[in-house]
C-alpha cells in the first residue's frame, strides 16, 4: 500500500489523498484549492496524475475544499465510482452546480479583461453538463455500513459530526496476505454542536489521516453561541447598524439559523429582520430537512413538534439578485447571512462592499478563513481590503465567534485521537492545517505515545 498526498498537505484546503492498493488507484477527497487565484488555478485544472486512471474516489463530505474539483476529474477522463453518504451527495448536488455558475461567471469576467489586453480567452474549470455528469457516478451509503470499494478494499462511513452527512472513513485493506486498517478522519466536528450528531470512533486502526485545522487553538464552548449572538446583535443594535455574517452555505449558514431560532423561541431576539440572502443556502436548507436521520435529539424533537427551525416568522429567504440587490438601499438593524464564508465570492461580497466602510456595522465571522483570503484580511483586520478592484476602508466592527466553528479545536482534536490505541497504531499522517497548527497537534499526541508525520504536498508513503 502507497500513500500519496497531494492536497491539503501543510495547508488546509484541496484535499485529495491518493491510495495504491492492489493495482487500484482510491482518492480520497477531490477538493478546490482556495487560495491565491494564479495559485488556485493552476493546482485545480492540472491534476498530479491521470484521473483516467483512478478507479474510486471516497467523499468525506461535501464542503467545496473536499468535493469541488470533481467536476474537473470528470472531465479530464474519471470514469469510476464516487462513494459518499447519502446526505453528501445530495449536498453535492447543490454545491457543486452552485459551484458551475461560479466557474462560469469568474470565466465572463476574466476574458473581459482578456479582451481589453489582448490575453489569450480563459474556459472555465468546469460547466454545470459537467457537473450533471458527475453526480451520475455518486453511489450513497448510510454510516456503518460496509461495502467494498475494489478488491482487497472494504469501506464503512461513521459520523464525524461536522456538517450533514460528514464522514469519517475506516477501510479494511487485504494485500499480500496482510490485512491492514486505514481511517480517514475527513473533517472531526465538534461534541455538543446543535443539530448533527457528536463525532463518533470509528475503532482502532493501523493507520490514520487525521485533519488538524485548530491544533493548539482553543475555541469558546458551542454551549456559548446564542449568547454570543445575541450580543452582538444588541450591540450593533444600539448603534443603528447591520449584522453581515458570511457564513459557508452548508452547515454554518444552518448553524446560525438555528441560533437565532432558539433566541427567538426564548424571546431574547430582538425584532428585527434576518435575511438569509444565498440562493444555494436555500436549496441546502431544503436538503437538511430531507436527512432527519442525521440529527441529533433536540433539533429532531423540534422537528417532531412541527416546529422548523429554520423558518422561524423573522426570517426571510432571498433567491432573486433584485431582492438581494435591495438590501443594500434597506435602512434600520437587521442581519444578512451570505456566501461565501471566505469571501472569496457569491454575494457576499455586494454586502461587503456597500457596509463595511460604516463603524455603526458589524462583520460577523463565524468559520475559518484560509490564508491569502478576504475573509482572513478581514479577521486581521487590514486596515483597507480589495472587493471588486477598489479598496475599502475597514471600518466596521469585526467580531470572530469561535464558538460557531464547525471545526474540532485543539482539545476536541486530541479527543478524537486519544480514542485509538497507540499500541495498534503505527503511524498517524496529520493533515488539513497549516504548519504550525499540524506541528502543535503533532507534539501533544507525541506525548501519549502515537507516532505521526506531516506530509509534504506530494510526498509518498510505503506502508507495509
């Protein structure tokens, strides 16, 4: 067995992790890298092998830095069998279409430039035909069933409570005689998360891919969110201002949601207009409310008693731009919820522009933001930012709410893998973090004995 790791590799975004097994080639994650766009381009359009000649991926879950380039596998010549929970590829179905309209529109725009400088015309990195095509190759599994993905090789989903349908993945390898186990932790949640399960133990495993994008941080109990919200909404409130929170629009934007959804049913929500405003959030809440089996208690004994959670009487759902577009001219306090969490694009960016010059607003950010990205510029508070071509002053209040995060901390993380047996594991590969964070993870589970590595971006490993 041979371990290649190519994304997501002392860094956290574009996962993909290829497996030589029996002659068979398994991804493990095709992810959009996000970052610097010369960057970005050229890591998502060439791949570091055929894709003709991969015969499985298996999808943790369908975050756009974990399922966003595979469209573009498709593309270039992918012809085998996609696995993934259900849930996830329903999830697919929305994301990675959204994710179409985007290519296409970053297309538009940068040939107009194109055209004016006399540069060669840019195509986009996939099209929605090619996404269409791709979700014909998706085949679901519920968690902790088995099934095998080629010979040698048996796969079984578990819960790893980060967004719907997430998953940690335990395969049983068969090669030479030997029999070995690998698990792949995709994305770890968080314990006590409103409405998916806990992270669950996938039992004790040979091997390990572990993500470590908050080793060494401490993030505020979920316990604490509401009361964090609310605030910052009575704050901005005081003040006259408006709430922008960009949030990703599977699972963060939900998480919000349902936030406001318990202040409101406790009559600590203050009257005032809350506007989902993505067209993609939309669809994705629609999913959520079709895989009730992935909920944890509360949220499905509120479902039980008719009350939805995500349709509370001060929320509203924007899908036309003119709708969108009108916010902007909206006087008084209300909240705006829009993509993308990074803010790398999507809307949120329109709502950036027309507020983030005004200290009476607040720039809610409640997920990770990625190195080089305007959402990080924004959490370190550069002084000016660029949207669209200008700069503009930041002038805004910006809070970051930890609590939100959808990512294991530090603590959680040494949870998760101080659940495995160091005497059965033999080495742990900690991936899906910056250096830093991956090295601090590294140190602390060094202590109780497990053995581990931090890949370069296309190192290989033998694992005998």
């Amino acid at each position: 067995m041979k371990i290649e790791f190519f994304g997501a590799a002392q860094t956290v975004t574009g996962s993909m992790h290829l497996l030589h097994i029996n002659g068979k080639k398994i991804l493990l994650d095709c992810g959009l890298y996000q970052g610097k766009r010369s960057e970005a381009n050229e890591r998502n359009r060439n791949f570091p092998f055929d894709p003709q000649t991969i015969d499985a991926v298996i999808l943790s879950h369908a975050h756009i830095d974990h399922s966003g380039n595979l469209p573009t596998l498709v593309r270039n010549g992918f012809n085998g069998t996609i696995y993934s929970t259900s849930a996830t590829r329903d999830l697919c179905s929305a994301m990675l279409m959204d994710s179409s309209f985007i290519q296409e529109k970053d297309a538009q725009y940068l040939n107009k430039k194109a055209r004016k400088n006399n540069e060669p015309r840019v195509e986009p990195l996939y099209t929605p035909q090619d996404v269409l095509e791709t979700l014909g190759y998706f085949q679901g599994f519920p968690y902790h069933r088995e099934f095998q993905v080629c010979e040698g090789v048996k796969a079984k989903f578990f819960d790893a409570g980060h967004i719907l349908g997430s998953a940690g993945v335990r395969l049983t390898i068969s090669e030479n005689g030997k029999t070995k186990t690998l698990g792949f932790s995709g994305d770890i949640g968080r314990w006590n998360l409103p409405i998916i399960r806990d992270p669950e133990f996938m039992g004790d495993t040979n091997y390990l891919i572990s993500e470590s994008t908050y080793g060494g941080v401490a993030h505020h109990p979920p316990t604490e969110m509401d009361n964090q919200l609310e605030a910052v909404i009575k704050r901005t409130l005081q003040r006259g201002g408006k709430i922008i929170i960009p949030a990703f629009s599977v699972g963060r934007t939900q998480d919000v949601v349902y936030s406001l959804f318990r202040l409101s049913e406790a009559g600590r929500l203050p009257k005032i207009p809350v506007f989902v405003d993505s067209p993609l959030a939309t669809n994705v809440t629609e999913i959520y409310r079709l895989h009730p089996e992935c909920f944890d208690k509360e949220t499905a004994a509120h479902l039980l008693k008719h009350h939805d959670p995500f349709g509370f009487n001060q929320i509203r759902y924007i899908q036309s731009t003119d709708d969108s577009k009108a916010l902007n001219e909206k006087e008084g306090t209300y909240v705006i919820i829009s993509a993308s969490g990074m803010c790398e694009a999507g809307r949120i960016l329109h709502h950036l522009a027309n507020n983030i010059e005004d200290s009476r607003n607040t720039i809610l950010i409640v997920g990770y933001t990625a190195e080089h990205t305007l959402g990080r510029k924004i959490v370190d508070k550069n002084p000016e930012v660029r949207i669209f071509e200008k700069f503009y002053k930041l002038r805004a209040e910006v809070v970051v709410l930890e609590s939100f995060s959808a990512h294991a901390d530090g603590n959680e993380l040494v949870k998760y893998i101080y659940q495995f047996d160091p005497t059965i594991m033999e080495n742990i590969f900690i991936v899906h973090g910056e250096l830093e964070r991956s090295e601090i993870l590294k140190q602390q589970i060094a202590a109780k004995g497990y053995r581990s590595v931090i890949p370069k971006q296309c190192e290989i490993f033998n694992l005998q």
